[in-house]
C-alpha cells in the first residue's frame, strides 16, 4: 500500500496530518499481516502438488495391485 498517497488523500478529505498518516500506517500493517504473499502462494502451491503427486502414485499402486491379485 501506498501510504504516502492514501494519507494525502485523507488529508484532502479534512483528516489532520497526525490522524491520516497514523490511520494510513495501520492500514499497511493491517493488510501485511491479513493478506497472503506471492511466496506464501508457492509454497501453497507446492503443498498441493506434492499431495496430488503422492495421491496419484497411491492410486497408480492401488490400481497395480488389483490388476495383479484381481
């Protein structure tokens, strides 16, 4: 977030200098604790992959053995 540019903007609309830049850095650190980040999204991304890997080999086995006991 630009902080500089949101504080100016709640200045222009009557907010003190104290008030917008103190609510213009709250909400910078509101949004960097709440929102994911693009690395938090790979490693997201990486879980999943590994599962669907480890997934996929199960079933291949799974399938493997029924053909061969079946």
């Amino acid at each position: 977030i630009d902080t500089l540019a949101f504080a100016k903007k709640l200045k222009a609309a009557g907010f003190t200098d104290e008030q917008a830049e103190t609510l213009a850095h709250a909400q910078a650190e509101l949004i960097d604790e709440r929102l994911a980040t693009k690395s938090d999204l790979e490693r997201l991304e990486l879980r999943l992959t590994i599962r669907m890997g480890g997934m996929l080999a199960l079933a291949v086995a799974f399938l493997a053995a029924l053909k061969l006991f079946g």
